[in-house]
C-alpha cells in the first residue's frame, strides 16, 4: 500500500479514482497533466492499483477539475463513466457474484478497501431496499456533485451487471442544485432533495436478479482476496 501521506487521521483513498477523473475531464478537452499539475502527481502513478492518496488530495483535484472543466455538474459525468471495473478487485468480486444481493454485500463489506472515506449500508425490506451513502469524515465531503456522482455510479453499475433497466427513486440531502435539469433525463428514476439521508430506493425483488457474469467459483476466490 502507497500513500501520499502517513497521517493516520487523514481518510485515503485509491489512485484509480484520479484516474476515472482524468478520463472524464478529457472528454472535457482537460489534458491529465493540466489537471494535475501542483498535485505533485505523475500521470503514471493513476495506474498503480495499490497507491492510496490522501482524501483530500483527491478533494482539491476534483474541485479543480470542476473549475477547469467549468462544469459544477461534473458529477455526473463522472457517475456516466464509472464502471464496475473502476473499483478494482472490490468491483470484480461484486461483478461475479451470484446476483444483486450478492453484489451489494460484497460492496457493504469491502468499501473500505476503496476508501476509508464512506461507508454503504443495505436495508432491505418486504418491498423496497434501501442503499445507503454515509460521508465519514464531514470535513473531507466530496460535495453534492461527488454523492450524486457515486448514486448515479450504482444506478448504473446496476444495470451493466444484470443487463436489465433498473427504476428506483434516489434521495439527497442536499438542496435541487442549479444545473440538475441539464442531467435529470440520465437518471433512471425519481430523485428527492433535502431529505433526511442519502439513499437509492429500488424494489426488494431486484435483489434476487442474476448477475450476467455470475462465476461463483472466482467470486469466492476474489472475496477472499479483497
């Protein structure tokens, strides 16, 4: 493990987040060495798997990004781009399992091989389960941008690893940002703003749908790695 720092009571997190972020401001015509430029980054090191920077680190290059890109909205560009494999073995153990609820658990167990900076929790219900998002560290938040770019990652992600389109109703904390209408139609769902916590709703019955790449063998295996 590489880190940035060695400050226990900074929150880390993976290096292949730079690199999902240097993928999407180029879409933005931003070049990687511009956005990280002062960072104190080299492009090269985006691609080691098991460097871990400082959270904040990951903070100013993405309120940087925004700036360059000048697009407060970047979140959700970033959640477009984020695929299952953007988290590594984490991803590829969830991507392989069984179904959703496999998938979920593995995500609620190993989240923090990702980063020690959030936490996810499964509530499920008769009905309806709940996907939760928690922001451990209040003074090292992401910004409203960054949770919904993460809600809609899962949305998503969803989808991809059961080929099925998946509807729900998403919740944030936070009030309607302004730029919310440019993106609303890429949200497969409701979405609700200012409520008590952040979650993704969805039918408990998706919980049981099979997962394309199911290889049970591997994802055991995996597991045990992450």
């Amino acid at each position: 493990m590489r880190l940035t720092s060695t400050n226990p009571a900074t929150p880390k997190i993976l290096a292949v987040y730079v690199g999902l972020l240097v993928d999407v401001v180029a879409r933005l015509n931003i070049s990687a060495e511009e956005l990280l430029e002062g960072s104190g980054i080299a492009p090269e090191q985006i691609n080691d798997v098991l460097w871990y920077l400082d959270f904040d680190v990951f903070k100013r290059l993405y309120d940087r990004a925004v700036l360059l890109t000048n697009e407060p909205g970047l979140g959700f560009h970033l959640g477009m781009q984020m695929k299952v494999s953007c988290h590594g073995l984490v991803g590829f153990a969830a991507m392989i399992g069984k179904d959703v609820r496999e998938a979920l658990e593995v995500a609620q167990q190993f989240v923090g091989v990702l980063s020690n900076a959030f936490t996810i929790l499964v509530e499920v219900g008769e009905e309806n389960s709940s996907l939760y998002f928690n922001e451990v560290f209040p003074e090292f938040s992401i910004g409203e941008s960054g949770v919904m770019a993460v809600a809609l990652g899962f949305a998503l992600m969803g989808e991809a690893v059961t080929g099925q389109r998946l509807e729900g109703v998403a919740e944030f904390t936070f009030k309607r940002p302004d730029y919310f209408g440019r993106f609303e139609k890429l949200i497969p769902g409701i979405v609700r703003f200012e409520q008590p916590c952040t979650r993704l709703i969805f039918p408990s019955a998706y919980l049981d749908l099979p997962l394309i790449m199911a290889d049970p063998m591997t994802a055991r295996m995996a597991r045990e790695q992450c």
